[in-house]
C-alpha cells in the first residue's frame, strides 16, 4: 500500500469521525445548550451568567444530574425504572424520619439506601429473574413507595430534619458553583469513561443493543440488568439523603415527577427509552442543562411556568426526530 493510499484512508477515517461527531446526539444537545445561554443573554442580560444565577441552576440541577449518572445504566441495559421518583422520596423521608428519631447522620444514611437497594433488588428480582415488563413492574413500585412515604410522613406530610453541618456542606459553593453539582459533574465523568472506555460499558451495551447476541458472546445479561436496576436504585437513595440536606426535611411529595424529568433530559441528550445501548452520559447532562436554563429563564422573566413543559415536550419531539434520522441503532 502506497503513502498516498494511506494518507486517503486515514483522511477518510478522519472525516468520517468528525460527520460522527457533528451529527451525534451529545452535539445536537450542545448546539442546544448553547441556544439557551444565547436566549438567556438576549432576555435578561448579564445576570444570566452572574454568579448568583449559575449557583442557583446547578442547585437545582445538581441532584437529577446525580440520579441521571446512575439512571443511564439501566436505560443502556435495556430496562426503565420508572420508580427512581418514589425511591428517591422514600431515601429521604426514611433518613429524616431516622433523624427526627434521634439516629445520627452517619447511620441514618447507609438506613436509607439499604432501603432503595432492597426496592432494586426487588424490582430486578421481577423484571430480570421472573421476565416481568419492565415499564409494569417499575410503575408498580413506583405506585408502592409514594404510598409508604404518605405513611412514613404522617398526617402532617413533612418531616422537618435540619441539620446545620449536612446543609452547610450540601450547600457548599466553589466560586459560583455548588459543591454538589462539581460531584454530579464528576460521577457523570466517571459514568461516561465507563460507558465508553470499559469492557464493563461495552457490556451494558451489548445487553442492551442484542441480549441474545450478548448472551452468545458469553456476558451475562441477568446479571449486567440486575447490577444496573440496583445502581438506578442507589442513585435515587444517594439523591433523597442529599435532598434532606439540601432542604433540611422531606416531604410526602419528595421526588414527584423526578422520573420524568430524569428521563426527558435524557432522551433529549441522547438516550433511548424504547431500545436499549443508545445514549451518553454527557448527553443527559447537557440535557438537563438545557432544561434548567429554560426553567430559569421562564422563572426570571415570570412567564407561565406551564411553557416549560411545553418548551420541553418540542425538546423531546425534536430529539426523537434527530434520533430516527440519525437511525439511532448505534452509541456514540
């Protein structure tokens, strides 16, 4: 093969990876991140990007971008657990609940997501070893656990748990960023390094992808999906006790429509709900992002809040129409 020949090929390579790269879904959803600052800039001015504001979006973004970290493995592995909502309002009310008791932080905490995890394996045990539908069974749980938490709330609703140790550090800046949003964009980091460097990613995906082809290649799809639903499970526990912290109490509506919001940003960064192996942890937290910035902009500007889910519905339309033209089958 001649220098010349070698030199188009890899040219080839090259251009094919940067058509990869401009048309994939982390792209998109950074085009459309960088349309909200536009717009953000444009009606309110220079305080959409003061410092004030910055730690006010990733306050609010800090906690879903966390549960998402954890959340996108199941999604890659083919199964949704619509219950991360409910799991996460029961981590919080059973950690306020301890407190309000008189346990300390340090052993309220593991308490509460030993409980989520017992709620994952539960909803593994059914979707992974009894083949019960995913969506069904996680919606079951869902239904559950709001019902629990009515009762672990009581009469009143809300268990007030404050304390000034865990709020001051939950509540932590760095410059104009919240400490906790640093450690969701660092867990996002590591989620994406293993989805896309890792045999261990490689295998969510395969599972996800073709289970069939998977379980041909020898990797164990029972035991990549019951592993993922756990770590779904964790990742709501970890974002109730950081609510309780965050808020200092929880309330019987912890957590209400978490799910949705989880997973519109994440199909809006690139997930896929209906097929699994497609998506990028970057991806959802652009996502959410780009749903922060606009709830911050109808927020400020005291428009109807109701645009939001309008703004977000177009959102998802949009990424799904992106997602067939590109013909999704593939991760990036």
């Amino acid at each position: 093969m001649t220098t010349g020949t070698s030199s188009l090929i890899v040219s080839g390579l090259d251009r094919h990876r940067l058509r990869d790269i401009a048309t994939g879904s982390v792209t998109s959803i950074a085009v459309a991140l960088v349309i909200v600052v536009v717009v953000g800039l444009s009606a309110i001015g220079p305080d959409f990007l003061s410092a004030s504001n910055i730690t006010i979006i990733g306050s609010f973004v800090a906690i879903p971008m966390l549960v998402a970290a954890f959340a996108g493995f199941a999604l890659l592995a083919g199964v949704v657990d619509l219950s991360i909502g409910s799991m996460l309002g029961l981590s919080s009310n059973v950690c306020a609940w301890l407190m309000v008791a008189g346990w300390p932080l340090w052993a309220a905490i593991p308490v509460a997501l030993v409980a989520c995890l017992i709620c994952g394996a539960i909803n593994a045990t059914a979707v992974v070893i009894f083949g019960a539908d995913t969506i069904a069974a996680t919606l079951g749980m869902l239904v559950a656990l709001r019902g629990i938490t009515f009762i672990i709330s009581g009469s009143v609703g809300m268990i007030p748990a404050f304390d000034p140790n865990f709020f001051a550090f939950i509540n932590l800046t760095a410059g104009p960023l919240p400490v906790i949003f640093l450690i969701s964009l660092a867990l996002i980091a590591l989620a994406a390094i293993i989805v896309m460097r890792t045999r261990i990613g490689r295998h969510v995906q395969a599972v996800g992808g073709d289970d069939r082809a998977a379980s041909r290649a020898g990797i164990s799809v029972t035991g990549v999906r019951f592993v993922a639903l756990l770590l779904s499970a964790l990742g709501a526990g970890i974002g109730g006790v950081l609510y309780v912290g965050q808020l200092g109490s929880a309330s019987n509506y912890t957590g209400t429509g978490l799910e949705f919001q989880v997973y519109a940003a994440m199909m809006i960064g690139g997930y896929s709900i209906l097929r699994g192996g497609v998506g990028n942890p970057l991806g959802a937290a652009l996502g959410l992002l780009v749903v922060a910035g606009t709830s911050n902009i109808i927020d400020v500007k005291a428009i109807s809040p109701y645009l939001t889910n309008a703004i977000i519905g177009l959102l998802l339309l949009a990424a799904v129409l992106l997602d067939r033209l590109r013909g999704g089958d593939a991760f990036e």
